[in-house]
C-alpha cells in the first residue's frame, strides 16, 4: 500500500493494511471458505437470462426496497420470518456495516469474544464505535456465566458472535444466544450464521429464537453454502423494527437490478446449491478424523472449514504447503491454521501436503 503521508487521512488509519487473505495462483486454494462446487449449467443459464432481463432496464434505478427478493429470502429462512423481517446488502460484510452505522458510532461500544471474525473491529473502526474483546475458553466454546457478567459490566451497544465462530467452527448453544438477549438492556445481541447451512445435525439456528428476543439479529450469507461469492449477497433476520433503522443508513439503490436477479434465481435453484452441503459435510468430518489420527489438536467444526494446531512455526507450515501448491489460511489463534473444507481430490491434495510437510519439519 503506498504512503499517503500528504493525504488529510485519519489518524487511526495510517500505516492500516487493507484487509483481505492470499490471492496466488496456486492449485489448492482452501484458505477462505468458498464453496469448491460451482453453479450447473441450469442455474448458469437461468442466472444469465434473470442479468439479461434485468439488462434491460438498467437505465432505470432498481427496486429500491428488493421487494421481491426479501420475500425469496423470507420464504427460504422460514422459522416465520416475513419479508418485512429481512435486510439484504452487497454481502454479510456490508449488512455488518449497516448494523453499526445505525446502532453503533461514537460514544456507543461493539464487543465480541476472541478468537472471532477479523472483520468486526473494522466495522467499529470504520464507524467510530468503541471495541471490546472478552475471551472463550480454551476449547473456544464460549463460558455463559463470564459472558454475561461482561456483557454487563461494560454495557455495549452490539454484541457480535459468529455461530458457527470463525475461525474456529465452534457453534453457540441456545441458551447462551438467550441469556445475552436477556441482560442486553438496549442492546442488540447480532449472531453472525455465515456457516449456517453447514451445522452439525442437532445443532439449531439463532433464528429459532427470534419471536422470543426482539433485540436478536439473526446474519447470513448466499456466498457459503449456495456458492455464490462472487455475487456478493448477505441478508439478515430481525424485527421490522431493526431493518426500518437500516433504511435510514443504506446508501440510495444499494443493491443493484442485476444483484437483485442473480440472488432470486439462486433461490430458484435453492435445493440444487445446497445439493453440496452433505459432501462438504462429510468431507470436513474426514479431515477432523484425519487431523486428530496425526496427533493434532483440531476444534470441533460446524462450518466448512477446519482449525487445527498446535505448531510452534505456523508460518513454516503454511509455507510448506504452499510450496506442495496448496493454499490454507494463516489466522486465528497463536500456533493454529485453518483449512477450507474442498473437493474431495482437493482435500487428498491437502493431507498429502501435510504429511509431506511434517515429516520435512521432523528431520
């Protein structure tokens, strides 16, 4: 990034790499939880004639209100949800964004339990919100009493948790999402489902308990299970309430005709998408097996990606693996990697690599 020492740039700002994870060329990439299968033909050529319609009339401004979509989206959570539950924007990041720009900003506090989403202390940077961290246990689960108590102790504005927790995988129990709505007086309680679709049998979703907590936001995202990353579509679940104050902060339009077409023909073809889910699944449950029989430690996973450790130089694996042309993420907690759940060639690929790195490391 170049220097921008003449520019009136915040203070805060300077010297701030923009975030973002390795974009190299390389034949593995399993370093930022992209759906490895892409869209079929089918979904491809409706997609295309839903942008082409929309093409169409793109001299004129879209549904401002993506009234159609919200009511997809609405019908595909269901849990009851209405379309008047729903919010959309050009990814979870940006729905994050608008969350904070309307219940955060100066004088008001975010806080989240490490390790989580490196993302959040952006979003409170970039909105002038306070940051604070409290801390999950060793084995990442997150300890309700200590959670409570500091939650109010220091009173925030927002409270964000991943459920499953990236990077960990680690999903949250019920009666934590309950206790925390309960003791956030004024607050808002966001769990952040980016995973969702990928839980465990057994595990619930947050949106089971909306009715019950009107201060519960419940985020998702079409870029994980429905494979669509490069469409760039988040949406949330939450009181009318909540999305009536997001109106307020949401740039005019900002969901384009054609981001609105390729989102609704996705949910035409929901179930094909999702087809891909019970693999990855599978395929994730494998490399835990795998990684554990190598003597690792591995957190329980409810997402299409793994963390696994310890390691004394990270970095030199990571490395390792990318010199055998398989690309996994450098993040997370001191001495842990995080691998991408893929196809299963790409995942044979990863644990040859692995093999292959520790033994180089042992001589």
């Amino acid at each position: 990034m170049r220097p921008a020492t003449s520019l009136p740039l915040r203070e805060e700002l300077r010297g701030i790499e923009p975030y973002g994870a390795p974009q190299l060329d390389v034949s593995v990439q399993l370093n930022v939880n992209e759906n490895p299968y892409p869209p079929s033909r089918a979904v491809v050529d409706d997609i295309a004639q839903a942008v082409a319609e929309a093409a169409g009339r793109l001299n004129r401004y879209p549904d401002r209100e993506f009234v159609a979509l919200r009511e997809g989206l609405a019908a595909y959570l269901g849990h009851g949800v209405g379309p008047e539950q729903v919010w959309a924007a050009n990814g979870s990041n940006e729905v994050m964004l608008h969350l904070l720009q309307a219940f955060g900003g100066p004088g008001r506090t975010a806080l989240s339990f490490a390790p989580t989403y490196s993302m959040y202390p952006e979003y409170a940077r970039d909105t002038h919100t306070a940051w604070e961290v409290g801390h999950r246990d060793e084995d990442f689960g997150l300890d309700v009493d200590r959670a409570v108590a500091l939650v109010r102790e220091r009173r925030p504005h927002v409270v964000l948790l991943p459920s499953p927790n990236n990077p960990t995988g680690t999903a949250l129990p019920p009666a934590a999402i309950t206790a925390l709505c309960a003791v956030l007086d004024g607050g808002l309680l966001v769990v952040d489902e980016a995973y969702a679709e990928f839980r465990r049998a057994g595990t619930p979703s947050a949106l089971e308990l909306l009715p019950a907590h009107p201060n519960l936001v419940v985020t998702r995202t079409m870029s994980k299970a429905f494979a669509l990353a490069g469409a760039r579509l988040g949406y949330l679940a939450a009181s009318a309430e909540v999305c009536d104050a997001l109106r307020v902060v949401r740039l005019p339009y900002h969901l384009s005709a054609t981001t609105q077409a390729v989102a609704q023909a996705a949910l035409r073809h929901a179930d094909e998408l999702l087809g891909a889910v019970d693999l990855l699944r599978e395929e994730r449950d494998h490399t835990v097996d795998w990684l554990r029989d190598q003597g690792l430690r591995v957190a329980d996973s409810d997402a299409n990606f793994v963390l696994f450790g310890t390691f004394g130089d990270p970095h030199a694996v990571w490395q390792g693996l990318l010199d055998h042309g398989v690309l996994i993420r450098e993040i997370g907690p001191q001495g842990w990697l995080r691998v991408s759940v893929g196809t299963p060639a790409e995942m044979a690929a990863f644990r040859e690599a692995l093999t292959a790195v520790t033994k180089e490391m042992s001589r």
